[in-house]
C-alpha cells in the first residue's frame, strides 16, 4: 500500500519513521508526501528518500493508494473533498473539521458514490466501541468528555492554579480549541451529535499528561474511561496515543479480519 501524507509536523514524521525507516507496517511505505514549503518538502526529500510535493494535484496523481491528512482542521476543509473525488480512501486525524455538517454529508456522499472510504482514527481517546454499540439501538443518553491539559498547550501561556476554561458543547469546544479538541468530534460523531455531548476543558499547571476523561450513560448501563497520555515531546499539544492509532487504523486496511 503506497500511503501519501499531507502534512509535515510530528504525527507525520511518527509516520514516516515508523512505516519507512522502522519498516513497522510490512507491505506498506510513505511514497509521497504534501507540504505547504519547497525548503521543508526539499528537507522531506533528502531526510528520508520520499517524494514532497508542494501542488495538490501532483501529489494526488503521484500513485498513492491512501491519503493521511495529519495538518489541520483547515487541510481537511481545504483537500478532503478533493482526494476523495480522486478516488483515493482517505485517513482523517483533524475530525474537528468534521463538526461542519455539511461538509459531512458532502463527503459522506461523495464516498458513496465513488466507493470510497473515510476512515477516523480514535485518536488520543479509547471506548468509541462502547459508543458506537450502545447507539446499535440509538439508546445512548449522555456523553461527557473532561480533559485536562498542561495551561502552555490550551492557552499559549502558563497559570498559577488549575483553571476551567470552557464548559458547552463539542460544537462550540473545537472552534475554541482547534489544535486541542479533535478527541470531542470523534466522539460525538460516534454518539449523540456534536451539540449533544458535553466537554470540559481543564488548564492544570500541574498536568504532566494529556488527560481525557469519558463519560457515557445509556441502556447497556454506565463508562467511565480515563485516558493518561503521554504527550510527543515535539508538540505536547498531541498525544502518543493519537500518533499511534494513525498507525493502527493503516495496519487495518492491511488486514482481513477487522476487530471492534
Ligand atoms: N483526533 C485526535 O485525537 C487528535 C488530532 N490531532 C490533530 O492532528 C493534526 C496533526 O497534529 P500534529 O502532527 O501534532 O501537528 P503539528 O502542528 O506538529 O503539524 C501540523 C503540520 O501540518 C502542516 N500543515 C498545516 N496546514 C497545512 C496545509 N494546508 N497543507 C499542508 N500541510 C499543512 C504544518 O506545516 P507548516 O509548517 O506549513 O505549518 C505542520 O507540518 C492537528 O490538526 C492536531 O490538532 C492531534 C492530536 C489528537
Ligand atoms: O492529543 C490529544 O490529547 C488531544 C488533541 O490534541 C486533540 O484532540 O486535538
């Protein structure tokens, strides 16, 4: 599987050390990558032998089987459309971009019609199985996220105490926290919809870890999962665990008996 990247920050370069230096996904290598700058796409090409592409339309045409957006929200409105109607599958990490309902359904249609997929990584969170099986039946009542966070990755700066600095919907959470809260869409476009679950959002001086808390209530009965991320030490903004499961949902395209 030829995979191409748009993006060039940590959780792509975890990619490309992973897939083509570690050889960790046997079968499968970054051919090409998308980047907004000729001297870092330059960099791309020496550090680790891949194509860099800085025209969307070269990159989409250079023989890739699947795209990974790991950039932004903003890629993701820009080019998911796009890829798709190229008919390549295509791996979302920035699913905050996904809050905008109709974007949603455009690219929900467009993949309908041409085969194609999208996929959405967990991400830095874990139980979407849960979610997504007490929704079977559509009898999931409440789902609630509180993540807690060191203050220079929310706010850019640093606090004395502990500090709440939003409570509301997922909806309102990612156009406050783009960068920080991609975890609330996933979940609730597992669930109940992005107006409907609940987020809090805790700057904690004392915070050493990313921590998301998840809460869901619903016929199948209560959880209660907390996740204790290690952040990547090159953006403490994201976890290790959001990386990794970029990896795992490419791993599974690879595989024939799908688990969860
Ligand atoms: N779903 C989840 O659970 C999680 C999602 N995330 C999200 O994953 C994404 C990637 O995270 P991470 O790697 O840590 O972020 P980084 O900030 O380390 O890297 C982002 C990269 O995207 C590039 N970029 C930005 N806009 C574009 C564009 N229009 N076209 C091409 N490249 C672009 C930037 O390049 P440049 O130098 O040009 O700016 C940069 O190289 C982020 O959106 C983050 O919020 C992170 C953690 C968890
Ligand atoms: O990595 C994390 O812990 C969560 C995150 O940044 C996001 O959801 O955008």
């Amino acid at each position: 599987m030829k995979i191409g990247i748009i993006g060039g920050g940590t959780v792509a370069t975890f990619l490309i050390k992973s897939i083509n230096v570690d050889q960790r996904l046997p079968g499968c290598t970054v051919d090409s990558v998308f980047l907004r700058s000729a001297d870092v796409a330059e960099a791309w090409e020496r550090d680790y032998g891949t194509r860099a592409f800085t025209e969307m339309e070269a990159f989409l045409s250079s023989g890739i089987d699947i795209v990974v957006e790991a950039a932004t929200v903003e890629a993701v409105r820009d080019y998911a459309e796009l890829v798709i109607s190229k008919r390549k599958d295509l791996v979302i990490i920035s699913v905050g971009a996904l809050v905008d309902q109709e974007l949603y359904d455009r690219l929900n249609e467009i993949c309908r019609q041409l085969g194609t997929h999208i996929h959405l990584p967990s991400g830095a969170i874990g139980g979407l199985d849960v979610i997504h099986s007490a929704m079977a039946l559509g009898q999931l009542d409440e789902v609630s996220l509180t993540t807690r966070k060191p203050p220079a990755s929310l706010l850019g700066r640093q606090l004395d105490a502990k500090e709440v600095v939003f409570d509301g919907t997922a909806t309102e959470a990612i156009s406050r926290f783009p960068k920080n809260i991609n975890v609330a869409i996933v979940l609730s476009l597992a669930g109940l919809g992005c107006d409907n679950t609940r987020v809090k959002i805790v700057a904690d001086p004392e915070a050493t870890k990313n921590i998301h808390t998840i809460e869901a209530v619903g016929s199948f009965g209560k959880m209660n999962i907390q996740l204790e991320n290690d952040p990547m030490p090159d953006n403490p903004k994201t976890s290790y665990l959001a990386a990794l499961s970029v990896l795992s949902t490419l791993k599974k395209q690879t595989e024939r008996i799908s688990i969860g």
